[in-house]
C-alpha cells in the first residue's frame, strides 16, 4: 500500500508562497488522482485541487489562478505551488490519492496533513 507523506508547510505573511510536497512510498504513475484538501479550524473538509494519471487538474474557485497542482513520475511526488497567500488559506493541508469519478473525486488513502499559516 502506498503511503502519502506531505512536507512544506509553515508560516508565510499574506502575499507570499509556498510550495507542498507529498512524496509517496510506491510509485504513483498508476494512481488514478492525486488532490490535496485543506481543513481549517471549525470549517469542514475542503478540496483544493487534483491531477489526474493523465495530467488533467481542476482547482476550488478560492484557489483558481494562484495555486498549481503538478506532479513528478520519477519522483513518485505530487506538489501544490501555492502563491499569493491569504489569511484564509491557513490550514492544515493533506495529500490524498484515489479514483475521479463521472460525480467527482474520491479519496481513498490519505498523508498525515501539513500546517499552512498566513500571518503577518
């Protein structure tokens, strides 16, 4: 079984960017998608973005145009370049892998989540 491990998190002021890393144990080239969510305290689960095995992505509309999904076969890592930070992304971020289906994505392993906080 495959396992997620995110790195990259920290403290960033507003206006500034980070990039997350989730490595994994196995190779991820047949992993169907790969998304990282975010959950910040007293708010629900949110999904953020996903890549596809073939390289497709879709993004949350709060993070359209200043986050980037990508992912690196050889590396078997999936990354989240996340620019122009805002109070509101702070959150715990984890990296999931699992199955898009025709109603939408859906997780099925999970990392052990990283802390984003955007702060001055």
């Amino acid at each position: 079984q495959v396992q997620l491990v995110e790195s990259g998190g920290g403290l960033v002021q507003p206006g500034g960017s980070l990039r997350l890393s989730c490595a994994a144990s196995g190779s991820i080239t047949n992993i169907n998608t790969m998304g990282w969510y975010r959950q910040a305290p007293g708010k629900q689960r949110e999904l953020v973005a996903t890549i596809t095995s073939g390289g497709s992505t879709k993004y949350a509309d709060s993070v359209k145009g200043r986050f980037t999904i990508s992912r690196d076969t050889a590396k078997n890592t999936v990354y989240l370049q996340m620019n122009s930070l805002k109070p509101d992304d702070t959150a715990v971020y984890y990296c999931n892998s699992g199955i898009s289906y025709g109603f939408g994505y859906v997780p099925n392993r999970w990392g052990q989540g990283t802390q984003v906080t955007v702060s001055s």
